[in-house]
C-alpha cells in the first residue's frame, strides 16, 4: 500500500528537490501544496499518512497550518522541512505537534535515517520510483530557484543573529527580482520611507559573480541593537557605527556563505563602507549598481520579535552575473 504523502512549500524547486529525495522504499503517492492554505484545504478533503512542510510561505504559513490542525484535529505525521534553522522555530514547532525537523536542503541520506525512526520503514524490495512521473511540474523558474537558495541562506544568517542577541527572528518570503536600474532606486527609496537611516555596502566578487551587499537599518533602532548586543554605555557618537558594523558583519557575512556553500561558490569581499544618510545611500547607487542597466535584487526584511527593529538587507548581483548564478542554481535539484 501506497504512503499517502503532502509536500507543502511555497517554491517549486523545494517541493522537487525533497519529492526526489524520498526513498523508494516509502512507496510514497505524493500531493503537492504551495502554500499552507493549500495543504490545509487537501487535509480536510482527504487522508494522508505524512506531510512535509516549510514554514515560510505566502498566504498561510507553516506555523498556522499546525496551529489549524491542532484547532480541527486533524495532526498526523509531520516533517517541519525548513531554512529557519533558529533554535526557537524548532522548539515552537515540536511544541504545536511536528515529528520532527529538518533543515533546508533536504537529502535522500536524512530521510532514510528519520522516516524509520518515526514509524515508516523502508521497503528494501521497492522498485525505484518513476521521478519524472511524479514531478510533472518539475520546469522550475530559475528566479524560483535563487528564491529557495536565498531563504536558505536568509535562516542561516537569522540563526546567527537570534543567537547573537537572543532573540527571536521573524522571516519573511525573501523577494527575487531582476530590475531595471530606475527600479532598484524605487525600491531602495520605499525600504528608507523617508526615515533617517544607516547602511552598510560592501562588495563582493568570485567565480566571475560579482555584486554589493546592502544592509538598512533605520536610526531609531540602532540604540535598542546596542543594548542588545551589550553596549550598556551606549554614547550614539562613540558607538553607533560599531553596532552598524556588528549587524552588517553578522548578516551579510552569514547570508554571503550560505550562497557559497550552496553553489560551491567562493567571494572575496571589499572593505565595507557605513553611509550615513539617505544623500550616501543615492550617491552609492550612483556609482555601484546603478550603473548596470539590469540587476538581480535580493531582499531579506529581518524583524525581531517583541522589539520594534527591523532592518533590509540587499544583495544586488551586477547584470553580468545574472546568467553566472542561473548556470549554477540550474544543477540543483
């Protein structure tokens, strides 16, 4: 008898890379949902024995589908498949009702270990199962494949900093776009909203893949991170930009390595600059990425739970490098 088994996320590249990575000895049917509103809908239709869920997705996300089911009755057995790799986001989720949880990218080697240690053992004797039958949907849109390697990266670098300061992050769906020039200072315009703000650039360069990492942190914040990060003397004239540097070293550093080591990539990074105003931040796009006619943008929006800071960060890859990552994200999955 078939598994009966849902894989719930948002991006088309996880969904394939995880349906790949069961064991043949599951003997899985497999349902797909991109999101949790999906997933909740095909529970309450019909029966499945498994479900492997992400935690970041629009519409409904991971935690609300366990909270949902926990509310109707409906838990079975569920696999959290997620980059969120905080300390917190595990707890929280073993405590709604998961099995267990496993950390983005998933492989075939971790499943064969988990799924007999949580009451599905595998069928040494099951024919290798027909993949590209069961991923029919299995065209994925390289923009969708930079998308689900930039959340992975993302939770790395959140996990860090939810370390650091000992706090919870709140992620959000990382936004993936190629853009044209006027666009990229649009965007960067609404992340200031007008407010007083700091960054932090710093370029990057390896494997003819180039860019600028670029961290936004609205002033306001910056005296609670220091608190935080143990400045308990904080003097805003003696100590702001160390803070600022603290934070870009933590998340830029963090978010640039999981793209390394995901794409077997290695970057060599410029010294970073701090810009104090809204009139530097324009002046930088002036001369860095404002001059590629077309860049690929990255936006990482990373809030802290129970505290009003948020800040932006971008990773602005140059218009020569967009072909570069498509090259290397098309091997994946």
């Amino acid at each position: 008898m078939a598994t009966q088994v849902l894989i719930c996320d948002d991006s088309g590249l996880a969904r394939k890379v995880l349906a790949r990575s069961l064991p043949e000895g599951l003997n899985a049917a497999i349902t797909y949902a991109s999101n949790g509103q999906e997933a909740v809908e095909a529970i309450r239709k019909g029966q499945f024995d498994l479900m492997f869920l992400d935690l970041t997705m629009p519409v409904m996300d991971g935690y609300e589908v366990l909270e949902t089911l926990n509310k109707e009755n409906r838990m079975f057995d569920i696999v959290v498949v997620s980059g969120d790799i905080q300390a917190e986001a595990q707890k929280r989720v073993l405590a709604l009702g998961a099995r267990d949880f496993i950390k983005k990218p998933c492989s075939k080697e971790t499943l064969t270990e988990l799924l007999p240690d949580i009451g599905y053992p595998l069928d040494e004797e099951t024919e290798e199962a027909n993949i590209e039958e069961r991923l029919s949907d299995s065209d994925i849109d390289p923009l969708d494949r930079i998308g689900e390697i930039s959340n992975v990266a993302m939770g790395r670098a959140a996990s860090l900093l939810a370390d650091i300061l000992e706090v919870f992050v709140v992620l959000p769906i990382p936004l993936v776009n190629e853009v044209e020039s006027s666009e990229l200072q649009m965007a960067v315009a609404a992340i200031g909203n007008s407010e007083e703000m700091s960054a932090v650039c710093q370029g990057f360069i390896g494997s003819r893949i180039s860019g600028e990492a670029f961290l936004m942190i609205h002033d306001g914040n910056i005296s609670e991170l220091a608190k935080m990060m143990g400045h308990d003397d904080y003097n805003p004239e003696e100590d702001r930009i160390e803070v600022i540097m603290d934070m870009a070293n933590v998340l830029i550093s963090a978010s640039l390595k999981g793209f390394e080591e995901q794409l077997d990539l290695r970057f060599s990074r410029g010294h970073p600059t701090v810009l104090d105003s809204q009139d530097n931040i324009d002046k930088l796009l002036a001369h860095g990425a404002h001059q590629w006619k077309k860049t690929l943008a990255i936006e990482f929006d990373y809030r802290i739970e129970d505290h009003d800071i948020q800040c932006t960060l971008m990773l602005l890859f140059s218009e020569n490098s967009i072909q570069m990552l498509h090259n290397r994200t098309a091997y994946i999955g």
